[in-house]
C-alpha cells in the first residue's frame, strides 16, 4: 500500500484534467483534494465533513496523510475516540495509485467530477451538512442537476405493480409537464418507470445509483441509463471502481431525498428502501407525498403505515397534490369548468415546457389536425396556449404555475 502522496502540480494537472468540468478550474490541487477524501472516505462519512469544514479540503487531507495522533486532529466536533476510529477506517484506502486507477477509470467513461463550489452543484445538497457529499461524478449533462425548488423525487417498490407502475408514469409526465426534474435511483419498479415517463415526454431525469459511476447498475437497465445519459444525467458520489453495496444503496437514498425539494412513494412493502428515502427526507424537513394502495396489496403496505405513523406524510392522489407540496397553490391544470372534452384533451396534450407540433398534439389527444388547429387558435387568443416557431405550448404565468382560464 502506498502513503505517500507528495504530488506535483503536473501530476493533479494530469490526474485531473479528464474529469474537469471545464477549462476555468483555478484551484487544482483543492480539486484533487475533494476527489481524495471522496476515494477514502463511504458515503456519509461525518467526520470527514468536520474536518474539512474547519480546515478546507487541501489542508485536512495532509493532515490525516502525516498519520497524526488522533488527538491532534480532534475538537468540538468530533471526540478523540471518534477521530481514532475514522483514522483506522480510512487508513486501507490512503492509497495513491487507486487513487490514479479510479480516475483512469473515470476517464474511459467520460465522467465529469462536479464539486460543492460549483454552479451547477445541486442547492439540496448543501442541507446535509457534514454528511454532504465530497463531489459528485456525472456521467451525461451535468448541466441538469437540479436546484432544490425544481426537482421531485419518485421513488417506490421494485416490485412494482401494474398500478404503481401507472401511476408512477402520469405523475412523472405530469411533473415533466410543469417543468420538474424527475430524480430517481434508476432501480427496477417504480423508479425506471418514473424515468421511462419522464424520458419519453421530453423531460429531464436525474438517476442517482449506489455505486461507481462506471457500474450502470442494475445491469437489466443498462440501456434505460444509457438514455438517461444522453438526455439527463447520472450520478453518484461513490468513486469509479467502487461497488454498490446494501451501505451504499441506503446512503445513496440522502441524496435523493435532499437533491429533490419534496419526495413521492409509489408502493412500498413494509421493508422496502423507499422508506429510508422517506426517512431521509423527513429529517431534512422535506414534504413527503405518499400515494395509496390498495389495502389487500402488500406492495402498498409500507405506505399505509407511512400515512398513518408519519405527521410529515401528505396523501397524494395525483400530480397537482406533488405540486402542492412546493407550496403551489392548487390548480385545474389550465381548464375551466366550461372547457368541452375537445379543449381538456388537447391543453392535456401540451406541455407548458416544450413545444408540441400540431400534429403532435393531434396524435396525443386523439383528435383530427385541423379541429386542433382551429381549438389552438381560441386558447390562444383566451392567454391558454402559445404559439413558436417550434410549436405550441401551454400557456403558464410569471411564477411557473399553469394559467387557469379566468384567473
């Protein structure tokens, strides 16, 4: 095992220019520093997070990498005996070679290493405190990590049924519709069907997986992640190479739970990971959103209890309730009480993100090109829809919100 880790500036110049987001990295060495505590520390590690908050990234890795008596090290946060055994655990990965290895591996991939002081760093993040993660490696845009007020996670049953998998898949394109990012853990069940939707409605997803960025695990949705790569991106903070172990999965949830402003369970058994989500979410004082089931299936099991035994738990039943829980106030989806079934099935057809082609829309609500025409043009004289070069789209007021005929 090597210890020694007295690194030029070419070599983190090196080490590091694959994975830079871009060319404007002033400060290299705080760079390689963040992605070494990454590599030698799991997911969550709290004394970590001390010590490089009081010290800075750079200045506490040398620090632990003198091999110090633990008692130097310790302070108001973190006790001597906590500070000894967090020097025993990271000692086996004080290694700079697999260090080397792991961003060799990062590269191959295309991976990009996105870090706390970056813009693009999700704000919800920061809620985590000295349990946030060091970085994050991106694979895809990493330009589509969310703000907090703009995410909403839907997490749910692996083993899913045909009615959470429905379900998970109009709230996902009715939340891409309003403009949320869909964050999801890209697991089989709910979570793939939360990202399918959102995929196929044109939507940005944000799959956050358990272990390396290299591993598109689970391999049976190797090719859904793939699509989530060229559309959105996946995430972990875990270091290339690193496996997606039962420890991980569960630390892997915070980060779901804190990215996203509120968090939906779709089905859950009584010892499903989407509680832990949950739980998460909770101590983050996140809105929870639990969608009910039937009370024969055991696959809603968990969320029954969550409903009954949670004060923080809102009933759910469809996507303007999610979007109630960002503190919009309660809409009709843009339809009036007047509208006819012709103008409720196309203004369903539009989004109020991405503009649709007539024909498109035609297509989605079921209804001949040139009565959606004809319709399209009454919205948008009423201010329901409006007309680009691209399209049509529905028509939302200043603050985001879906334009509700008369309001």
């Amino acid at each position: 095992m090597t210890t020694t880790w007295n690194l030029s500036d070419t070599d983190i110049d090196r080490a590091m220019a694959p994975v830079r987001p871009d060319d404007d990295l002033a400060d290299r060495r705080s760079a390689f520093a963040e992605v070494a505590w990454g590599f030698v520390t799991e997911p969550g590690d709290r004394v970590a997070g001390a010590l490089i908050r009081r010290w800075g990234a750079p200045d506490s890795l040398s620090r632990i990498l003198s091999r110090p008596a633990a008692s130097s090290l310790a302070n108001d946060d973190v006790s001597g005996a906590e500070m000894a055994e967090a020097l025993a655990r990271w000692q086996p990965r004080m290694d700079a070679p697999a260090l080397f290895r792991s961003l060799s591996t990062a590269e191959s991939v295309g991976a990009t290493v996105v870090r706390p002081s970056d813009p693009v760093w999700p704000s919800g993040l920061f809620d985590l405190a000295d349990h946030a993660p060091r970085v994050l490696w991106c694979r895809g845009d990493f330009r589509a990590l969310p703000a907090r007020e703009n995410a909403v996670a839907i997490v749910g049953a692996r083993a899913s049924t045909g009615y959470g998998e429905h379900v998970a898949m109009d709230f996902a394109a009715g939340l891409t519709s309003r403009g949320f990012t869909v964050v999801s853990g890209g697991a089989y069940g709910i979570d793939g069907m939360a990202h399918r939707a959102t995929l196929a409605c044109g939507g940005s997803t944000v799959a956050v997986l358990a272990g390396g960025i290299d591993q598109l695990y689970p391999s049976g949705h190797d090719e859904l992640l793939r699509r989530i790569i060229t559309s959105g991106v996946v995430i972990s903070e875990v270091s290339p190479g690193g496996a997606p172990t039962r420890w991980r999965f569960l630390q892997r949830n915070r980060l779901i739970a804190a990215i996203a402003g509120a968090t939906v369970v779709i089905e859950a058994g009584n010892r499903s990971g989407s509680l832990n989500t949950a739980t998460h979410a909770r101590d983050l004082d996140r809105p929870i959103g639990v969608v009910p089931g039937p009370i024969t299936s055991g696959a809603s099991a968990g969320c029954h209890r969550l409903l009954r035994t949670n004060p923080a738990t809102t009933l759910v039943t469809n996507v303007a309730d999610v979007a109630e829980l960002f503190g919009h106030e309660p809409d009709s989806g843009g339809f009036d009480a007047r509208d006819s079934d012709t103008v409720i099935r196309i203004l369903d057809s539009l989004s109020s993100t991405s503009p649709r082609a007539i024909d498109v829309v035609a297509a989605r609500a079921g209804i001949e090109v040139t009565t959606v025409t004809a319709t399209l043009g009454s919205l948008e004289a009423e201010g329901r829809a409006v007309r680009s070069l691209d399209g049509w789209k529905r028509r939302t007021t200043a603050n985001g919100k879906t334009r509700i005929a008369g309001g």
